[in-house]
C-alpha cells in the first residue's frame, strides 16, 4: 500500500515510534502493530504449528512462530521499500514508512506526473511480494529435499508433520506473501491494484482525475463485495474469519471513498489562489471606537467574528475576533478601545491573497472553522474559513458532474 501525503506538520502519522533509517527513509512502528504481531505469533504458535507438527514441544512451535512473526513484518518493509526507492528514481521524496494495523504505508510526498511512473511506483510493491513467496518457496524446498517433497506431495499431513520449524516457517511466508501480493493487486483505488488500474485508465484517457474516480469506484464495490462474502461466510457457512473479511471490505471501500476525496479536492484547488475563495464581503471597524460600542453595535449586530480595524486615513492597522472581545470583563470593555486589544498586523497569523489554495487548505484545516484574515500588501483585502473551501466545492463541482 502507497499513500500520497501533503506535506502536514504535525499529523498523527507522526505516531508510534522509530525503528531505523534505511535508504535515507524513516522506518517507523505504529502501535498497533504490536496487537497484529501477537494475534499472528498466537494463531501460529497455538493453532497452525501445533496442527501441524503434534510432537513439537510449545517452545519450538512458539519459537518458530515469534520467527514466522518478524520475518512477515520484514517482507511488509520490504514491499513498502521497493514502492519507495522505485518513487525515489522518479525524483519523489519519500521521508518514512510507517508499518501499522493493516500492513505498510510509505509516505510519497507527491503524486506521479506521469501514468508510466505511477504504474512502477505501484506494482514495485506487489512484484516484491511475489518474489518473496518465491524466495521463501524455494528455501522451504531446499530445506526440505527431494525425497520429502514427494512424501509431501503424496501425504500433505505426514509430510507437513516432517518439516523442520525453518522449513514450516518458510512455507507459512511463502503463502502468506502469495496472499499479499494477490490481496494488493486487488484493482480498487488506493490499493496497489487500484493505483495500476488508475495509471492504465490514465495513459488511455489523459484524465488523471477520471481515471481516480473509476479505480476509486472499483474499490468501493470490491470493498462491498468482500463484506458481502465476508457475511456470507459468516451467517451462511458459520466461519468467524468472516469477520475479517467484513473489516477489511469496510477498510477498503471506506479508504476508496476517502482518498478519491481527497484527489478530488486537490485536484479542484489545485490550479486556484486564495483570492478565488475567500469572502470579499466583510466590514471594517474604525481604530477610534471604543469596545463597548464595538460590542454592542458592529459584533452583535453581524455574523462576521473577525474585523479588520483601519485608522482615519484609511490605512489597516490590525484585527480584531469576537474571542478577544469575549475574553475581556465588562469594566475592561467600557475602559478599553478597539485599538487596544487588536491584534496589530505585525503579528497577524494570515494568508497572502495570491497563496496557492492547495497550501493554505492546511492553514485553514489547523485553524478549525476560525477565520484567517487575508494580505495584499499592508492591506486586509477577505477573509477566509476552512468551510470556505467547501463551500467552492459544492459551488463549483456540483453544476459540473450533474450536467
Ligand atoms: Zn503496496
């Protein structure tokens, strides 16, 4: 799995703790890998293993499944890196990898320019997989030698009964990295699949925002379709692992929703300042007025919570919010002009008018629904929310997909 990220400080993907630093990039382990690494060590060492070999001592199938354990987090960073340095040759940075709940996630700082490239970015990880089963097949098969793999071919249960615990463990990877790659080829956006799928659409339409609409799409109905087996499995057949499969079916048909969102998002932004969102409708307060008529006369009387204040010759000095006002006691406002408790436009927190949209939506998105005043020079010339941004979309896009 691949994840493109806007550059966010401070995002939760910050979480978990490091690991180590491979090729230049971060190797991070979110917490919840911990509770996925024991359910894997448990179902191997309390379930398969002993199915399997019925005279191995608890410390050799809970040795060979701590092993199994490591050596399948191992792959996972392995399947993340080739997406990585494959995205490296094409001059994207990718800072961490980031190992969690449901695999692997490399941050790409940027999506592909090109179909070709985000088609090598994305089947890098699956083709590693694929290898990885192999490799592991292959060991298991020279561990396990030639007149064993007959035996094993002719009596399954005798012959797995016969594997040495390397040999047992190889076989487990080979199968589960087998999995892997299938399970990621699965042609739902942002699978690994899905972004194969949206690259070949891509090359044949050129509509790079058409073909994340299609593969998110698919994704959605794989997504429900594996729910909908998943249930069946569950209520029909009577097999928990039908839980499983609902979890990720909701998993996948959730992240398809989110992250074609989110491509549209940037991809509508993508080309507008912030001069084409913000609101140019807004009053001003004279630097003069004092904050009880300010309070009583301009705030109560408008839904606007953030004033530029200007002085007589017409020049912006500051701003001042509803929450300022608040902050004071009533002896206070009645002693106390708008002057006072502006916040002067030295120290103003603001958006410049000719910003890029895509990068004052993180701006916006940290503000919560505060509203930013926006500069043109020395001068407050709108004012801008995060719903703002919203509000462009439901104006801009709707009119767009119904006709
Ligand atoms: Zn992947």
């Amino acid at each position: 799995m691949t994840e493109q990220s806007k550059k966010e400080p401070g995002r939760s993907r910050e979480s978990g703790f490091r690991l180590v630093t491979l090729f230049g990039i971060e190797i991070r382990l979110d917490f919840s890998v911990t509770f996925i690494f024991a359910l894997i060590v448990y179902s191997l060492g309390s379930g398969l293993f002993p199915d399997w070999h019925p005279d191995w001592s608890p410390l050799t199938s809970w040795s060979t499944a701590l092993l199994a354990g490591l050596l399948f987090f191992a792959s996972l960073l392995a399947h993340e890196l080739s997406h990585s340095l494959v995205a490296r040759r094409y001059g994207i940075q990718v800072p961490r990898i980031t190992l969690f709940l449901f695999g692997g996630m490399a941050e790409i700082e940027s999506e592909a320019e090109t179909p070709s490239a985000e088609f090598s970015i994305a089947i890098a990880g699956p083709i590693m997989s694929l290898a990885l089963s192999f490799i592991f097949s292959l060991l298991a098969a020279s561990l396990v030698g030639g007149a064993q793999l007959e035996s094993l071919l002719e009596d399954p249960d005798a012959g797995a009964a016969a594997l040495t615990p390397l040999a047992s463990a190889c076989v487990w990877l080979s199968s589960v990295n087998l999995m892997l790659a299938i399970f990621n080829m699965i042609p739902g956006f942002p699978l690994d699949g899905g972004r194969v799928f949206r690259a070949l659409v891509w090359r044949f339409t050129g509509d790079r925002l058409r073909a994340t609409r299609y593969a998110a799409e698919t994704g959605k109905w794989f997504g429900w379709l594996l729910m909908a087996f998943g249930l069946w499995n569950l209520l029909v057949l009577k097999s928990s692992g039908g839980l499983w499969l609902i979890l990720i079916g909701w998993f996948l048909s959730h992240l398809a929703v989110a992250s074609y969102s989110q491509t549209l998002t940037t991809g509508l932004l993508q080309p507008l300042k912030v001069s084409d969102l913000m609101r140019t409708h807004f009053e001003r307060v004279a630097a003069a007025t004092s904050l009880e008529d300010f309070a009583e006369n301009w705030l109560l009387r408008s839904n606007q919570v953030l004033w530029p204040v200007y002085d007589q010759t017409g020049k912006t000095l500051g701003v001042i919010s509803l929450a300022d006002v608040i902050a004071l006691d009533r002896a206070a406002r009645s002693r106390l002009g708008v002057v006072d408790v502006m916040t002067p436009l030295e120290q103003l927190r603001a958006l410049r008018s000719d910003d890029a949209a895509v990068d004052a939506s993180v701006l916006l998105a940290e503000a919560g629904d505060q509203p930013l005043a926006v500069l043109q020079g020395e001068d407050v010339v709108g004012l801008i929310r995060g719903s703002d941004v919203l509000r462009w979309i439901m104006l801009h896009d709707e009119s767009r997909s119904r006709h």
